[in-house]
C-alpha cells in the first residue's frame, strides 16, 4: 500500500514548511517554501541528502516530482509515484529539520470539528493531532481512514495491526501538527482499551503464522502428508477479521431474496430439519505458494508457502435443500443468478465479510455445497466458522464463508470487498498503476495443483538407503480428478509417476468419486534409485486432472500482482551426502 514512501515523505517535508510558523498563514511565502522544496532536489547534487536520494534509485522520480510541483502538477505526480511498481519496497526514512516554532496543543473538542475533506481530517495518535487530509486521497483504505477522523487512530490500528509498523509510524509523522490536551489524553488511556482479537481462540504451537492478527497460519508441509483427513487442529488457518463469538443457543441464519418473505433459522432447526450430509473436501487458499511468485517480482499479501491447503471431512444441511425450503423454485430461477453470503465476522465500520457463488453450483444436486456445523465428526472449531460455515466444495477457499449469518439469493453478485476488489486473477503485464478490478472476474474454481511435502526444500539426504521417498498432494478445482502426478528427480528431464491414493495407509481408500465429484485431493508417494554420482537432486512434481489440465513450468507466465492461482511446477533442492560424512 505504502510503495514509494521516501517521495510522500519528502512532500510532507515541504507541507511542514508552510503549515506552521511565520509561513503558514502567508500564502505567498508558503508557495516559495515549496518552490524551495522543488529547488532543494532538482539543484545541485554534490549535497549528501541529495546523494542519499539518488542512491535509492528514485531520484529522477522524486526531481520530475517535485519539480511538476512548481507547475501545479505535483499532487498528480506524487499520486502516481505512491502507486508505483510493487517490486519498489525500500524505504527511506526522512528527517525532518525544518526550524519550526512549538507544535500547538490542541482539546479533543477542536479534533473532533475537523472530520471532513471540507474541514480538513484530523486524527489523534499516542497523544499526537494528524492532519491526513492530503494523505486520505493517495491512500487505497482512505474511506476506511475517513471513518477514524476526528477521532483516535488506536482502536482502527487493532483492527488493522498490519499498519504498526516504523514506515508506516514514519508517514504518519510528517502529518503531525500538534499535541492533544494533557486531560484529554487521561481520558484516552484511562478509557477501557479494546483489543479486537483478545478472544481468539487458542491455536496449535506447530503452525507457521503468517498473520497474527487477523490470525493466518499453516502447517509443516510435511504433516499435510501424514494423513489423507487433515486434523482441526492443524487445517490452515484463514481469517480476514477477528474471530467472532458465537452463541449457539441465539444463533440465527437468514435466507431471503426469495417470495414468501425468506427463511430464519436456529442452529437445531437446521440441524434437525434437514437430512445431514457429510462431503469429504479440499480448501485451498488462493493464495496458497504465493511466496514462489515473490521469486519473480514482490507481490502483495501473505507470504503462504505450500500449506495453505488442507483436506476435511465436512458435515451438514445441503444449501440445496435450505433454499428450496425458503421458496427457491422455477419461479427465482429464471431470474436468480447468484447465491450472497455474509459472515459474523466485521471490521470497524461494521461490514461483514462476504462472498458469493453462481446458483446453478448452490442448487445443483451434484454441487454439494454444505452448510457445515461439524468438522472431522465435531462441532465446528472457532477458526473454522462455528456454528455454521458455508463449505463450496471444489470453489476457491474465500467462497467458503465462515460464521454465516446470511444468505441471499440475487440477480447480483456480491458486492463485498473481498468479492469485487480480492481474489482474482491479473496478467502478468498488469500493475497497481493500471489494474482495474472491475475487468477480471471474481476467482471461483481453482487449477490443477500439487507440491511436494518430502522431502523439504535443502534437506540432506543419505546416499546409504541408496532411495529417495518423495511425498505430497494434488488437488484441482471444480470436482476435477487428479489422474496423474509425474515426479523428476533431475529438473524435470526425466520423470516417474508417482503413485496416488485417496486414504491413510494400511485403511480401506475413499471409493472412486462420480465424475464431476472430486471435491479432495489424492496423496501421492514415490521411492525411486539415487541418481549414481549425483550431489545435488532438484525434485519437480506435476499433476494431471482428468480434462487432462496440467500445472504450468514457472510462475513467470502466470505472475500476478496479488499471487494469487499459483501453481507452477513444485520444485525442491536436497543434497546428497555419503553416510561418513
């Protein structure tokens, strides 16, 4: 969000000049503060801070910047500098040295009257007044930010920890113009401090966190193989807000957009009032090996390895059955189009994570989309939705909304963030710059995938055993079979098909799903000879499914600016050693 910050730094540098002191209410002299800026950077060079700007690599930018600032073209250029290429992340922190009278103080009451772009937005932090109005325009968030004016930051920032970091601390420094009422700070921190996430649930140490909060984290890869129906425990977790408490007991879904004035339900109704059905199916993250595109160019979002992907056995209502109850019928279908969810979970303003999926795949008897109240044969976790989740089988992992509260049958798809604004896919050409969310069309299936879980990326393995094992999943979305997986030990030169199976070891597989129906995915194992004389092997997998789609050879050509849909070829390097060594 924060690409090219030395340059807004820079330009605070200058708005400092002329919002306080002997400049501020002289418009004339304010403009010559800024021309002084312009000059400042486009002059000579043989001045240290003008060589540490053009170390950075920026310092053209940052000239043409400026100078366009002389022309009145400023603002747009610093626009398009803050959204510059997201490969561009290093930072240069900037001091301010301005000679500057003493920052005034201001009372809760006069923040509190600057809340608009017309009035100018003011914000307090730690004790410190911001005025962000001329950052809320060059912000992708600023409606979120609009919602804190005239107000404390600290409570937004719980919400969103991601921004508790020193550049961020950084940009917000140049905005500051004064110091809060020392009583009205008493009243700030003696009032009752809300940490949004205090009641998230406890979580198993073995997970590799992403994401403290909200909480996102996976497991070893190599327990993913371990067992065909992944435990609770260690499913990956995927959360966008805090997890909310639920109470079963006053727990309530809503089903409308149908005649006859929809449908509410408890948790016993639904539980009680239709048959139970339990669908064994793979979740998988969209995001899932997002760190192998950060190899090709820096992408945004958690940095998810291979892991991002679990295997479980869901229990529940069919959505089917539920939506004919509320009055889906020939009628709705000739105008219905889509299937709305809304979760429990919400962000500071209120707004519920949502999703939706076309509603030929939610009334579809083949679809056998769930809403899911058990989990491995248990109610399920808080992590996962409890009481009651949406489980789309085959459908990207952002559909599958958890703690429903809502459903809605519509002409229209959802209009949540998370459905018009996250989770699609973008050619390798398109940057932050040009990318227009409206043009690409939400992510619902997913593609053939696979990823080797044994061994890890620079294991050491022994020449003695004369073998390699090699170890891990496959799965493709839209009910598609996995039919293949080829396994190389030299690059991907020569190949081997892996063997697969749908079951633990030593247990009666899962019986052949019917066509259409693959909904989780196949574990597949190979021991293969020791290349003689070989030091170093690079292991590739790749899978197959049966419409015969198979994983792509690099990330490079499937590159996106979210990486998201990554699944090229898995590749692991592991050296070989001699059994003295």
């Amino acid at each position: 969000m924060y690409h090219n910050i030395n340059a807004m730094l820079l330009l605070g540098r200058c708005r400092y000049l002329t919002r306080f002191g002997l400049l501020a209410p002289q418009r004339p002299q304010a403009s010559a503060a800024a021309a002084w800026c312009a000059v400042r950077l486009v002059g000579s060079s043989s001045n240290s801070e003008d060589q540490r700007w053009e170390r950075t690599g920026h310092g053209p930018n940052l000239r043409q910047a400026l100078a366009g600032l002389l022309a009145g073209t400023g603002a747009a250029l610093a626009y398009g500098l803050h959204h510059h290429k997201a490969e561009q992340t290093e930072v240069v922190s900037v001091q301010v040295q301005a000679q500057t009278s003493q920052l005034p103080v201001f009372s809760q009451e006069e923040v509190t009257k600057h809340r608009t772009l017309k009035d100018g937005v003011w914000v307090t932090y730690k004790g410190g007044v911001y005025d962000i109005t001329d950052f809320i325009s060059m912000h992708p968030g600023g409606d979120k930010i609009l919602l804190a004016a005239g107000g404390a930051l600290e409570p937004f920032w719980a919400l969103y920890a991601v921004h508790n970091q020193e550049h961020v601390l950084d940009i917000l420094s140049e905005y500051k113009v004064g110091e809060l009422r020392a009583e009205d700070q008493k009243k700030q921190q003696s009032a009752p401090s809300s940490d949004p996430y205090s009641s998230d649930p406890k979580r198993h140490p073995v997970l590799r966190v992403n994401s403290l909060k909200p909480f996102n984290a996976e497991p070893p890869p190599e327990l993913l193989s371990d067992s065909y129906v992944t435990p609770s425990a260690i499913f990956f977790k995927r959360n966008h807000l805090p997890v909310p408490q639920v109470d079963p007991a006053s727990y309530e879904l809503q089903v409308d957009g149908l005649p006859g004035g929809g449908l509410k339900l408890s948790l016993e109704e639904l539980k009680n009032r239709f048959p139970k059905y339990t669908v064994t199916a793979t979740l998988q993250c969209a995001g899932n090996r997002r760190s192998e595109m950060n190899t090709v160019k820096q992408v945004k979002g958690l940095n998810w390895g291979i892991s991002a992907i679990s295997n479980a056995t869901w229990a529940g209502a069919r959505l089917r059955d539920v939506l004919l109850a509320a009055g889906y019928g020939p009628d709705a279908a000739r105008w219905a189009r889509h299937v709305q969810f809304e979760g429990l979970d919400k962000d500071v303003t209120g707004t519920m994570y949502g999703a939706s999926i076309p509603v030929n795949k939610a009334t579809s008897e083949e679809g056998d989309v769930l809403l899911a109240y058990e989990m491995n044969g248990e109610p399920l976790p808080a992590d996962h939705g409890f009481p009651v989740r949406v489980v789309v089988p085959g459908t990207v992992g952002a559909r599958n909304v958890k703690w429903l509260s809502k459903i809605t049958v519509s002409a229209e798809e959802s209009g949540s963030h998370w459905q018009q604004n996250d989770y699609k896919g973008f050619s390798p050409t398109t940057d932050w710059d040009t990318v227009d969310f409206k043009s690409a069309p939400a992510i619902q299936e997913l593609p053939v995938q696979s990823a080797i879980t044994v061994p890890a990326d620079g294991a050491v393995v022994s020449r003695g055993g004369e073998e390699v094992t090699v170890k891990g999943y496959a799965w493709s979305g839209g009910g598609r079979e996995v039919v293949r997986v080829d396994v190389s030990l030299d690059g991907g030169k020569t190949w081997q098909v892996a063997q697969l199976r749908n079951g633990d070891k030593g247990q009666t597989p899962e019986p052949s799903p019917p066509p259409g129906r693959a909904w989780a995915w196949k574990l597949w194992e190979i021991t293969a000879p020791l290349p003689p004389e070989a030091r170093q092997l690079e292991i590739v997998c790749k899978a197959v499914d049966n419409s015969y789609n198979m994983q792509p050879d690099t990330a490079a050509p499937i590159w996106n600016l979210r990486g998201v849909l990554s699944n090229a070829w898995h590749r692991v390097k592991v050296t070989i050693s001699d059994d003295e060594e």
